[in-house]
C-alpha cells in the first residue's frame, strides 16, 4: 500500500496503456501510478455490446476503480484518454484532469470532427498494409517516421521497440470503427469539480490546435490551457518530460 495519490494514465484509441511506459517514472515518485487499456483494446475488456461509445469507455472504467476501492483519482490522458479524463471530472471522480490533446471538443455544427476520423482511418490502413512486412522494418527511421508520422512530430527517434508496440495495439483495437463513428462530443460545463488543464500539441497532425484549442475554450473555460511547443499528437512519444511536468503542475505535486 502506498499513501501517495492514485494517478491514472489513459491512452488513446488504437493504443494501450504501454503507451505511458516513457513518463511513469518521472510520475512515480509522487503518485501511485495505473495505466489502464481501454475497452476494446489490445490487453482491455472484451466488448459485450455494439457499437461501443465513449460513454461505455468511461462506464467501464468507474467499474475498475470502484472494484479497486477508488472514489476519485488524479486522471491524465491523450486524445480519447483526454475526453475521457474530462469526463470523469465531469461524474466527480477527478482529483484532477490533464487532457492532452483530447478528443470531443468538435467545434460549433460538428466542425473538426471528420478530418481527425480521416487521418485515423489512413494510419490504419497504412498499418495494414505493412503489417506482412513484419517488426523489421521498424528498425529504419525512416519508417518510424512515416509509420508515426500522424501522431508523432519526431517518429524517427522513437525506438523500434515503440514503435512496433504501437503497430500492434493498432492491430488489435476492436473498437475503432465504432469510436470513430460516434455522435458524441464533450458537453459544456463551468464551473469546474477539480482542476482542470487542456494542454495541446503544437504540431497535432490529428486533432489540430486551430480546431481544437478554441472549441475547447468555449466549452470548459473555466479549465487551465496550455501549449505544448513542438510536440505531436501523442506528446509522451516525443517529449516525456514536458508531458511529465504539465500532469504533476495539474496535481498540485509541483509547482
């Protein structure tokens, strides 16, 4: 047991909570870490209805934390992670939320949502493709910057590890028709239950800042922004440190 508060880590769709392999360590001294794989991903819940909303995402994440005995917890995610971070502040299980890049924030009329859908949708026809060709290939820079290219603003210096790991979760995701397919969108609330930052990438390939970032502000305004400088859209891949610094600012375990 440790008295350190619990710190959840929430990945984005097609991916996992290994993910989040690069910043825990920099979290770990002061929170007790978990990083959960979402339903209907590789090493998550397997699904018992179609189609699958966020709204069931979340549902089965509260189960997880009430089976664990947690009432509210310190949440950080990305992208999908990062709505549902947002959601859970929303239900009053939040300590705290960082949503990186988060998903939801569409804009008036929808507007926003179907470039994001048609960049994922082209990762994963890409993955598909290369899947014959096995792990080797990753080893090239080359190809980790083109295999990551849409989510990462540095692929060539992620490790080939990493990279694989990411081609796999991909492949084993269930659920990304139906993510990608959904009418939700985060709903506007102020004031805010816990502290809130909305921190967005830079260079996000998937959900632009120009689109986001002012959706975002109309509907949580009461949350803390922040620009991440540089970074893609799945930020702990290229600079796990700042990621690591704005999550602990938001819990009140730095300054």
């Amino acid at each position: 047991m440790t008295d350190r508060a619990p710190l959840v880590l929430l990945h984005g769709v097609t991916m996992s909570g290994r993910v989040w392999r690069p910043v825990i360590p920099l979290v770990a001294g002061h929170h007790d870490v978990r990083t959960p794989t979402a339903l209907g991903h590789r090493g998550g819940e397997p699904v018992a209805e179609r189609p699958v909303r966020v709204t069931h995402l979340v549902d089965d994440l509260e189960r997880r934390l009430d089976a664990d005995g947690l009432d509210r917890v310190h949440v950080a995610g990305n992208s999908l992670g990062g709505w549902m971070a947002i959601e859970l502040a929303r239900r009053g299980r939040a300590l705290s939320a960082t949503a990186l890049s988060p998903g939801g924030f569409w804009g008036e009329d929808g507007r926003g949502r179907g470039a994001p859908v048609r960049a994922l949708r082209r990762i994963a026809l890409l993955e598909r493709l290369s899947r014959p060709l096995g792990p080797l290939p990753h080893r090239l820079g080359v190809v980790r910057r083109t295999a990551l290219g849409g989510v990462s603003a540095r692929g060539h210096l992620v490790s080939a590890t990493t990279s694989v790991q990411a081609a796999r979760d991909l492949a084993g995701c269930l659920v990304l028709d139906d993510i990608l397919d959904t009418d939700e969108a985060v709903d506007p609330f102020d004031p805010l239950p816990c502290p809130v930052t909305i921190a967005w990438s830079e260079r996000d390939r998937i959900l632009p800042m120009r689109d986001g970032l002012p959706a975002a502000r109309r509907t949580v305004p009461g949350a803390r922004f922040v620009i991440l400088p540089g970074l893609g859209h799945v930020p702990m891949l290229d600079d796990p440190a700042m990621v690591a610094d704005v999550v602990l600012r938001t819990t009140g375990a730095t300054g």
